[in-house]
C-alpha cells in the first residue's frame, strides 16, 4: 500500500515539475507563416531571458495594437486576442540595433538593444503585429522558447 501511495506520489510530482517547466499553446493567426500554421500546436519551454538567442521561436504575452511595445498598462491582446503571440527574435540585449528591418527603432537612442528587451519578427511580415511596427517588446513578457511542433493542426 505504501510503495503504491510513493508510486503516485512520484508520478504527480513529475507531471507538476513537467507542467511548470513545460506549455503547449495552439497557434492563432497567419504571423508565422509558412513556419507554422494556424491550428499547429507547439511545446514550449520556460525560459529566461538571459538564455534567449537570436533566431530563437519564442511566446510572448501580447501588445495590444496601437500601443507602444514598451509602454506600461493597456491590454495584452495579439491579432486574435489570445494574449500570447509567437515570433522569432531578431536581437537580444546587447546586439546591435537592426534599423535597417525595423523601422520602428529607426530612431532608438543607442546603438545596441538595451537590457530588459527583445526584437522580434513575425515570418509573414504582412501579416504579423511585431517589432517593424511597435519596436522592442520587453523581457519581462517572455513565456518561453518553441521547441518543436506536436500533432496535427487542429481544424
């Protein structure tokens, strides 16, 4: 009886250390077109800031449309008002600004991305809310790194 109570002991503090270090999210929208699809499920897993990587996919909490990426308050929504959006980072805290892509850091005072934010672009630049228009997104909205896709695309 013992052992059969430690067995599912065991078996719940995996699946509870699994779920903190582990999400799955379903992609809404066409921002990552052809990389991944509406419908597509991704796993995900946390992460910190200080371990992201240009190139990297990664789930950020939203930016509402119209606001400044930055900016304190406001709503976290993405295109479909999910409150996550998945993008794929193009500089990290301490690379140099890319001015020439995103238009909205044109202007950015300094020459590298500061501490505490992020770049980031959507594959389908016609179809993605992202750094070209509201500029940095800050760390602190981080979720986690995409890992891999899972299963089919749900209908």
């Amino acid at each position: 009886m013992i052992g059969a109570l430690a067995g599912v002991a065991v078996v719940v503090l995996g699946i509870l250390w699994l779920r903190r270090r582990y999400v799955v999210v379903t992609v809404h929208g066409e921002s990552m077109l052809p990389t991944y699809r509406p419908g597509e499920r991704l796993v995900v897993r946390r992460a910190s800031p200080r371990s992201l990587r240009t190139g990297q996919v990664v789930v950020l909490a939203g930016v509402a449309r119209g606001s400044r990426a930055g900016a304190v308050g406001g709503s976290l929504a993405d295109e479909t008002g999910t409150g996550w959006i998945v993008k794929r980072i193009a500089a990290v805290p301490g690379d140099p600004i890319p001015r020439d892509t995103v238009p909205a850091l044109r202007t950015a005072p300094g020459t590298h991305v500061p501490a505490g934010h992020l770049v980031v672009l959507g594959d389908n630049a016609d179809r993605s809310y992202d750094s070209r228009r509201s500029g940095y997104l800050t760390t602190d909205r981080l979720l986690g790194v995409v890992l891999r896709k899972v299963g089919r695309p749900l209908s």
